[in-house]
C-alpha cells in the first residue's frame, strides 16, 4: 500500500507540473469555567469546550483557563519572510514588518474598536480556537445580534484570492471595514466614526506616525490589521513533511490511505493541492446544496441550552438570515447559494464547518459529502454519491488530522503578548 501512495504522490505532482505548463463570547466562558488541566493540555490549541454531550440537560463544561497560559513571541516576521513547509513565498506587495504586525496584533485585541466598546476582532476569532469560535455556530455580535456565517479561520489568509464566504472583497486592507462597519458585528456607523475614536484614545496616533508616515486613516488602519493576518502561517504538517520533504514515517498508514481516497474522489478539485506547496482550496465558488437546503427548510431545531430545545418555525418573531452566498456579491442568478472553497489546512482545530457552521465535526462534513451534497439546480457537478465505507471515512478523518501545521500554539501564545484595549 505505501508504494502505491508514492506512486500515487509522484503521479499527481506531475499532473499538476503538466496542467501548469498547459495553463469574545467564548472567551469570557473560558474564564468562567476553569477546570483542573495538566500544561502540555492548557497549550493545545483546540482543546477548549469540546462541547461533548452538550445535547444533554447533565453537560458540564470542559472549557480551560486562559489566564493560565503562558504568552511568547513566535516571530510572527520570520514566518511570513520564510513560510512554514508546504507554504509558497509570500507575494512582494503583502508588505510585513516586525513593527507593523505589533501594531495589528494590538489593535486585534481592542475592543474599542467596535461602538460600544465590547468586541474585538479577537472575540470572533480566537487564537485558542483555531482563530475562530469552535463555541458557536456563528458569532455574536454588538448587543447580542446574530452574524449569518461562521467565522472563518485566520490561518493563512494571506493567500486567499477572495475574502469572505461570498468573496466580496479582494484583499485584506480592504476587509477590516466590513466587520467594523456591519450593524450585526462591531457595529460602527461610518468609517469616520471608527477613526475619530482611535485618534481621541491617544495611545496609537505616534505610532502609525512612526511606521507610516502618516497617522491613523482608512488605508493605514487597514494596512495594520492586514500585516498581523499576513503573519498568521501555519503549515509544516505531518502531511507536509511525508508529501513536500519525504519523510516516509510522518504520516500513518491511515492518513496515507485517506490521501489516496481523497485524490480518488475527487476532492482535490476544490481543494487543491499545487506544484510544491498546498494550499488545499481553489479559491472558487462552489453550490454544495447546503447554502439551497437552508434557504428551503421550513424550519430548524435550534440548542438554547445544555439538553433545551426549540423547534423553530417561519411564523415566530426571529428575522430568518437568508444567504445567497456569492450571489449577493456578484448579482448573477448562476452564483446562488455558492460559497467560497475553504482552505483545508488546520480544519481539525476550526471546527464548526461549512458558511453557517451547520456540520460540527469532520465526520459530518465528510458523511454530507458521502451523500452528496443536496441536490438543487445549481448543484457542483462534481458533488456525487460517494458510498464510502466506516473504514474510508475515518482514513478521510486521519488525512485531515495531518494537516494540523506544527506552530498552531506558537501563534496563540504570541496572541497573548497583546494588552486587550478595553474602555479605561
């Protein structure tokens, strides 16, 4: 089996030399709950509130501390001039220094940059949990409202084409102003407002000065929000190291088997692995049918609770969120119900999966896909009835677990070297 994977490795990378040459909520419950937890256990990533048994009214938390872990520098500069294994070269124009990614990170941390002074990007993307909220479905977000989607894992965005489910925006700069600005996330009325009130703290005006040459604007907020996500790299997985560096004991046999049923499915259309590096997304679009199932459904069962359930219908006073994916950033009737290919990397720490953060575990994903998908009009013609076997879905399960990149406490503890700004 292990040479018919090696063949099989040697055989992909060629076709793709061939084509190319062709072509804070969870945060305040972490301090709420601490539990007694060895410190090789507070230093994973992921191992938060697992949320086991949560569907019964006996659950008990198993969130740990955050106070109780310990902040370093992972010198966050050092990744983004060298990226980890498995990694391209970052392009020339995603400018990073040292001074500009502290400055991002502190303003990640700060609360006041949302109206009221409550949230922070961190609280929707939280270091410990992947760069996002293993927690909650979707996020919460200025006095209590409800985002749409999932909070998508910060890992690697530096290389991603399009940002956001519907990949309404191109780059990262850009992107910091619609959190800021949405009614149902930070919350601010104008961009003015946002930099208006950064200028009235005192405490950041000097130093984007100093770094830019300017003081604080729209585009050198944006620039120094932009520089602490181009850092966040991780790869250097056990995948990384079988498949890039060749080391044959890496990955386990289950992984490696996983791998080969990933190519031979056909998942690496979407989630694409390329000449030298893996970036395992396509930066795409794709109607998996999930997007069409939630526009349809008459109605939810939804968890207010451990064990407390309420089955909603369309006739009761809660706004239905209403997605169409790309389609509300292009208008093209064709782009309904299509959302943007998720990077595979890390997926074993982002949990929960899909735009809405409908499928809580891999094994959900992976039993969604086995079925395939839900049929619709606009359904990817590559989404097919899989009929996999218990044994193929928990090698699928292994792969993915090889993907975890070797830095991912590196990076939350490097988060925690910044203050969080909070109202004095």
């Amino acid at each position: 089996m292990t040479c018919s994977i090696v063949r099989t490795r040697e055989r992909f990378l060629a076709a793709i030399v061939s084509r190319r040459c062709r072509a804070l909520l969870p945060l305040l419950v972490l301090h709420w709950f601490p539990t007694a937890a060895q410190a090789d256990e507070l230093e994973r990533v992921g191992r938060g509130d697992g949320r086991s048994g949560y569907e019964s009214i006996d659950y008990v938390t198993d969130s740990r501390r955050i106070g109780a872990l310990g902040a370093s520098s992972a010198r966050l500069h050092a990744f983004a001039a060298d990226p980890p294994l498995g990694l391209p070269p970052m392009a020339a124009r995603q400018n990073v220094t040292a001074a500009g990614i502290e400055l991002g990170r502190r303003l990640f941390f700060d609360r006041r940059l949302s109206f009221n002074d409550t949230l922070s990007c961190a609280n929707c993307h939280v270091p410990e949990q992947g760069f996002t909220q293993n927690e909650l479905r979707t996020p919460v977000g200025i006095e209590g409202r409800s985002a749409r989607r999932n909070a998508p894992a910060l890992y690697n965005v530096a290389y991603r084409e399009a940002l956001f489910f519907d990949g309404r925006e191109e780059n990262l700069e850009q992107q910091i102003w619609s959190p800021l600005l949405a009614a149902n996330e930070m919350g601010n009325p104008s961009v003015g407002t946002v930099l208006r009130r950064l200028r009235e703290l005192g405490d950041y005006d000097a130093e984007f000065q100093a770094l830019y040459g300017e003081g604080i604007g729209m585009e050198t907020l944006g620039r120094a929000l932009a520089e602490y996500q181009r850092a966040l790299l991780s790869a250097n997985s056990p995948f990384d190291r079988w498949f890039f560096a060749g080391e044959a004991d890496a990955l386990p046999e289950s992984a490696k088997r996983g791998f080969a049923l990933f190519l031979e499915a056909g998942c690496s259309g979407c989630h694409q692995i390329q000449d030298g590096h893996a970036h395992f997304t396509d930066d795409d679009f794709h109607n998996t049918g999930l997007g069409f199932h939630r526009a349809m459904e008459p109605g939810r069962r939804v968890q207010l609770a451990p064990g407390v359930f309420v089955d909603r219908e369309d006739d009761i006073p809660v706004p239905r969120l209403s997605d169409l994916g790309r389609y509300e950033a292009t208008g093209r009737p064709q782009d309904r119900w299509k959302f943007r290919t998720p990077s595979l990397r890390n997926v074993a720490v982002t949990a929960p999966y899909m735009h809405d953060g409908s499928l809580s575990t891999l094994a959900a994903v992976i039993d969604f896909y086995d079925a395939g998908g839900v049929p619709n009009e606009g359904l990817d013609p590559r989404i097919r009835a899989l009929d996999l076997t218990p044994e193929q879905k928990q090698d699928l399960i292994a792969f993915l677990e090889s993907l975890n990149g070797s830095n991912l406490d590196a990076l939350a503890a490097d988060a925690r070297l910044a203050p969080i700004g909070d109202r004095n």
